[in-house]
C-alpha cells in the first residue's frame, strides 16, 4: 500500500534521547537537526505509536468475536508489517468503499458505462468502479516509480501517462506510445465531428436519429457498391426512384450508372442529377427505352440543340417534360418541339433556363399544348407579362407555377395575373406564384372569387398584401380546404423603420388565424417563414389546447419573431402526426422539449433538439 | 374475437419462416418493428391462429436471417441516438430490398 502511516515508517534517529544537557553529542545528520529544529522528536513519535498499538489492541479484545478472532495473537505482528492497524485497515477499506460507490454514482462514470457497455454487463459495474478507483489511486506526481514498459525509475509526472497494463510509463516510452496513437486519435475526433454533422444533416432530411430502417439502410449499402451492379433486378419502380435519388444525392449519377435506371419498356425516366451526363447520354436515353413517356432531368445542362434534334427525330411522344439547367437549347428548337410534339405533352416543367425560353414559348404552348394540364416556369429571366396574358389561353390547365425573375411592370404585371385567375382560375387544383413582390390585395381577392379548387397554394416573397386582405381571401371562401399552404415572405420591408408597420403589410394574425380556421382540418404543410407580424397570441389561440390539426405533418415557423418554448410546444400538442418543425431564428425557442419521434430543426442552440419521452414507437421517419 | 383473447395469452416469441424451411424465433416486439409483421399478427389472420407463426413463401433462409437480425439490432437500438449503420453484405443487398420492401421496415 502506497499511502503509508508516516510516523510508523520513519526509522529511528540516531538522535540522544532527552537527556539533561550534557553538551557531549556524537555526529548528528542533517536530517536530524533538521527534524529538531522543526520540534519532531523520535522520541516523542515512538511514545505514540505504542500508545496508538496498545490502543488497536485493546479495542480489538473487546471486539472480541472477529471474524479472523482464531489468530489474534498473530495481528500485532502483522499489522505493523502493513504498517497499519486493524482499526485503520477498516477504515481505509470503508473510505475506499465510499470512494467507489462515489465513482459509480458520479455522471462521468456513468456517462462512461454508457458508451462502453451496453446493459447486459451490468455485473461488471463493482469492476469498472474499482478500476477508475485505482486510477486514481496511482502514485503522486513527484513520486519515483518504474516504467511499465522498459521498468527503468523515473520521477513521476502530472503529464505521466498509464501503460497498456494500467503502470505508468517513462517520458520516453510515453513519447513512443504517442508516436503510435497520435494518428488513431486524430481519426477518432475527425470521425466524431463527421458523426455529429452525420446527425444534423439525416435530421435535415427527416431521418431521425436512431437505427436506420432496413430499406434505408439497403439503399445506402447499394449506393456504395453501384459499380458492382449489373442491373437492378426487378424492383419495383418506386424503388428504382428511390435508389436513383439517393445515388444522385451522393453525386454518382455517371454515364456507366445511368444504365441501371434505363429499363426498355418502362415509360418514365428520371435522372436527378444528371450534371455528369453528355449530350450523347441522353440521346441514349431515348434509343433504349423508346418506350418512355415521362423524362425527368435535373442538371441537365448538357441537354442541349444536338439531344433535341435526335429527340425531334423520334417517334417518342413525350407527356412529361422536366427539364431543369437546359439552357443550351435555342428559341428555335423550343418552337420547333412545341409545334411537333407539343399535342401529347400533357406536363412541361422548365427550370433555370436563365434567358431561354420567354414570351413567344409560353404562346407557343398556348397554341400547339391543348392537353397541357401542368405549366412549371421556374426561375427564368426571360418571361415577361406579355408571355404571362398567354397563359391565359391554356384552358385546360389544372396545375399552374410561375417563379419569373424579370420584374413584371407594376400595373401591366398585375393586370396579367389578375387575368390569368380570372379565366382558368376555377379549374386550377394547384397554384403556386412566387417571388411576387408587387401584386395587390387584388390578387387575392380575385384568388377568392375564382378559384374554388384549390388543394395547394403559393404566394411567396411578397410585401404589398395585406393581413386584412388575407383574412378576406379565406373568410367565407369557397374553396375546400387547402392541404398544402406556403406564404413565406409575406412581409413589410422597411430598413429605416424595420419595427413599424403602419399598414399591416404582410401575414398577421388576423390572416393566420382565419386560414388556420378555414384550412386547419386538412393541412398537411404549412410554411410561414419569415411572416413577423404573426403575434404570439395568434400562435397560442390557433394551437390552443381544444384545437387539434390531425393531418398536419410539416409546419415551418422560421424567423416569426414571436415563437417561443410554449408555443413550440402547444404546436406539438395540437398536432398529433406532426413529423418536423422548422424554428430557425427563433430565439424564444431555447429548451423546447420534442416528444418522440418529431424533428425540431433550427433551434439555435449547439446542443440541437432534445428528445423527451420514450412512449411512441412510430419514430422512423423517411 | 377469437384472435383478441388468445392475444392475450400470446407467447413473448414468434416465428419466422422462410421459404425454404428456416426458423427464426425472436421478441414479439421486435418482429413488430415491421409493419406487414406486426399487421400480420394483430389481425384475425392464420398467422395468429397457428401459434405466431409467420411463413414468408417469397423469402429465402439466407435473406431472412439478415432480416431478423435487423430486427434485433433495429430493437436492440430503439432507444439511442448514435446507432451504428448494420453492415449489409452488397450481395444480398438487392434481395433484402425487395424484403424490406415488403416487409415494410
């Protein structure tokens, strides 16, 4: 035992008992005049450890009945050997206990067990204890010791590090050891800031932390191992999709991949990132599954004059076409394709075109498309209102989308889309008008005179409408219930007074309650981002704890300045199947406990959301 | 109505068979992790009647003995964060798609 009893261990000195001076004195050592000078007297320390024995012994005979009672006469020798008494043994054994059962009830120990154990070993736990224990138990700083490894003595250190075997090692054997480790420690941190960001961005995606699902799980494994596949079998299509998007995520859409997803006979193709693909990949397309109906193609840069001269040259009828990043095909091609085979297309999705396809397109499909049923106009700078009264013309379409970066002029813009509404608006099912940032309450109000089908809604990025003019659109309108509601960025902007809004520009809370009234049975995504006006009170009464929304499955409510930890968690209360919650911004929500099995993204803490409960099973969400 | 009571008496375990004649038995709960599985067994189906036995006529030994063993890990794990991902033999990976596909996990 390390810890010895001091004045049991120093040796007698050489010194003269007290004796009555006497001046007469034999050599004395340093240490003795040293002790003497200090006033510690051999002596006076031999005097009371016979005192404290004969104590030990004493206290033992009456004790009696010990448990090793058959030698008693045998402890005296032994104990001073150990250099402690019986008295003293049981109590260092008791302060060891106390010790131990200090580490195992301490949080670091816990947390320990946690990532090194799981629950089965739960005996080991007086172990694992005791380990930490003599861990710490290990000689002092400053004392000598030998090297575990090379056993030469050394002084220890408070930078002394423990062997493979619990010792502890040299300063050189330690610098060895480092040598060894150094790499594999690095990799451990790098791959737990990977793990961590592993964990945010699943969360992003909606996956919740936790064991993936199978499917999942065979996805990925499949994504690892694309370039061993031949083909993919027969999977059904939605898995096909499946697999392709998650391959298309991880950037291994290529020329020798595309091949899986090309299956002759099938009728729809859908390449999600197709940023790897040359013109002639996509001339390829066409001449394996001749077949296909519906072409999907995002990043689809290189779909450009060369692909739609080989496509014109086809008999493929084509219903579907998404293309996204085409901007490599000329007016020419467009006009060419819209007058040849723009009387199957029944869905025609532009996005990112820059400055292609504008105006005389947009009249083009007007006249050549009568079957169009979707128009998706995303992100193009060439349409302008003129392009927009054509639309007007298409009478048969149910699904409309326009997200047009060239200003529309302020009256003329307007009087388009008021036009549009006005004349296909009642077969409309969906309608979607974005980055809007001059229409009038007019808008809305002609939204609330013609449209009386309407399942999806998008008015985005808008700062004229007002809260009146909303609680107007969904007071008494006679469209069904929307299912699907996005009105982010209706706002007031002003730099210079950012507080003040005089006018009750934007979604208030006159406006979020009325469409919360109105379409609260049955939506599924609501998105309010960014609508400050929105008062906590209008929060509080729309989640209130008599309201329930049971289809709600996505809410977000970033950057509405009022949110706080008690409406985060009345909105939970109110909606039973809600899978995700998006706080960004939100400074209110600071510890909003997430039940089970809902994902709560944006909280601006590093610790992330924290999961209450353990009740619900349902958790895995994909 | 007969399913409900013996329900009630149901055994902790059940069984899984593959088509060519292989047993798994493990945790209700964890079976229950898919949700064909768990409908297969809460319903008035054969399955409940002859002893939550679950026979998989599409599904051989080798596949579904990777699917029981997710189920354990998938069970084993249900209340942690920071799961490791199974290892998934890439051979079998297709197969086990389509199982999982119609297993719904």
């Amino acid at each position: 035992m390390n810890p010895p009893n001091p004045p049991n261990g120093m040796p007698p000195p050489a010194a003269p008992p007290q004796r009555p001076a006497r001046q007469i004195r034999g050599p004395q050592s340093a240490l003795t005049d040293f002790l003497a000078s200090q006033g510690i007297n051999a002596n006076q320390i031999r005097q009371d450890a016979d005192a404290r024995r004969a104590a030990a012994r004493a206290s033992m005979q009456t004790a009696g009945g010990d448990d090793d009672a058959p030698s008693p006469d045998a402890e005296p020798e032994t104990a001073p050997a150990r250099k402690e008494t019986k008295a003293q043994a049981a109590k260092r054994k008791k302060e060891e206990e106390k010790a131990i059962a200090k580490i195992k009830a301490s949080k670091q120990f816990q947390r320990r067990r946690k990532q090194y154990g799981s629950d089965d070993d739960m005996t080991d736990e007086d172990e694992a204890a005791r380990a930490v224990f003599e861990e710490s138990m290990a000689p002092l700083p400053g004392q000598m010791e030998n090297c575990e490894v090379c056993e030469k003595r050394f002084s220890v250190t408070a930078y002394s590090r423990a062997g493979p075997d619990g010792g502890l090692l040299c300063p050189k054997c330690s610098k060895d050891l480092d040598k060894e480790e150094g790499s594999a420690k690095k990799k451990r941190k790098l791959a737990a800031g990977r793990q961590r960001r592993q964990l945010q961005s699943n969360l992003l995606d909606g996956i919740y932390p936790g064991a993936k699902d199978l499917m999942t799980l065979c996805i990925e494994t499949l994504a690892k191992n694309v370039q061993n596949a031949n083909s993919l079998g027969d999977l059904s299509d939605e898995l096909v999709d499946k697999i392709a998007a998650i391959l298309s995520k991880k950037r291994l859409m290529t020329p020798e991949t595309l091949y899986l997803f090309l299956r002759p006979g099938s009728d729809t193709v859908t390449v999600y990132d197709a940023a790897k693909l040359s013109s002639d990949d996509f001339i390829r397309i066409f001449q394996i599954v001749p077949t296909v109906k519906h072409i999907r193609l995002r990043n689809a840069i290189q779909f450009k004059n060369k692909v739609m001269d080989h496509l014109l040259g086809t008999t493929v009828k084509l219903q579907t076409l998404s293309l996204h990043g085409a901007n490599l095909i000329d007016d020419e091609r467009w006009n060419q394709f819209l007058t040849e085979k723009g009387s199957h297309l029944q869905a025609l999705k532009v996005y990112h075109t820059d400055g292609h396809f504008g105006d005389e397109q947009l009249e083009m499909v007007a006249k050549h498309c009568p079957n169009l049923r979707r128009l998706k106009v995303c992100h193009n700078q060439k349409v302008t209102e003129a392009g927009v009264r054509h639309i007007a013309k298409m009478g048969n379409l149910t699904h409309l989308s326009l997200e047009l970066y060239k200003q529309l002029t302020d009256m003329e813009g307007e009087m388009s889309c008021l036009e549009i509404i006005d004349t296909i608006g009642g077969g409309l099912r969906t309608l979607s008008l974005a980055t809007i940032h001059d229409l009038s309450d007019a808008l809305l109000e002609i939204i609330h005179e013609s449209c009386q089908n309407l399942s999806k809604l998008r008015l985005t990025d808008n700062s004229s409408f007002t809260d009146n003019g909303f609680a107007k659109l969904f007071t008494g309108w006679l469209n069904p219930p929307l299912v699907y509601l996005d009105l982010h960025k209706c706002r007031h902007i002003d730099a210079a007074e950012p507080r003040e809004n005089p006018n009750n520009i934007g979604l208030g809370s006159a406006g979020f309650e009325t469409l919360m009234a109105h379409s609260g049975a049955t939506l599924k995504h609501l998105n309010v981002h960014s609508c400050r006006h929105i008062s906590r009170e209008a929060f509080e009464h729309v989640f209130a704890e008599n309201k329930t929304y049971p289809e709600m499955q996505e809410i977000d409510i970033s950057f509405c300045q009022s949110v706080n930890d008690f409406v985060v968690g009345c909105i939970f209360r109110s909606c039973p199947n809600l899978k995700t919650l998006k706080v960004f911004g939100n400074f209110g929500v600071k510890e909003a406990r997430v039940p089970k099995g809902k994902i709560l993204i944006g909280v601006p803490n590093a610790l992330g959301m924290q999961i209450e409960g353990t009740a619900e099973d349902e958790g895995r969400v994909i | 109505m007969a399913s409900s009571s013996q329900k009630q008496g149901s055994s902790k375990y059940v069984t899984l068979i593959s088509s060519d004649g292989f047993e798994f038995v493990l945790l209700r709960e964890a079976a229950c992790v898919s949700k064909a599985i768990k409908k297969m067994l809460a319903g008035s189906f054969l399955e409940t009647a002859r002893g939550d036995r679950c026979h998989f006529e599409e599904i051989n030994g080798i596949v579904l003995e990777k699917v029981a063993e997710y189920l354990c890990y998938n069970h084993k794990n249900r209340n942690r964060e920071d799961v490791p991902d199974m290892d998934i033999p890439p051979e079998l990976c297709l197969e086990l798609l389509m199982a999982a596909d119609y297993l719904d996990t």
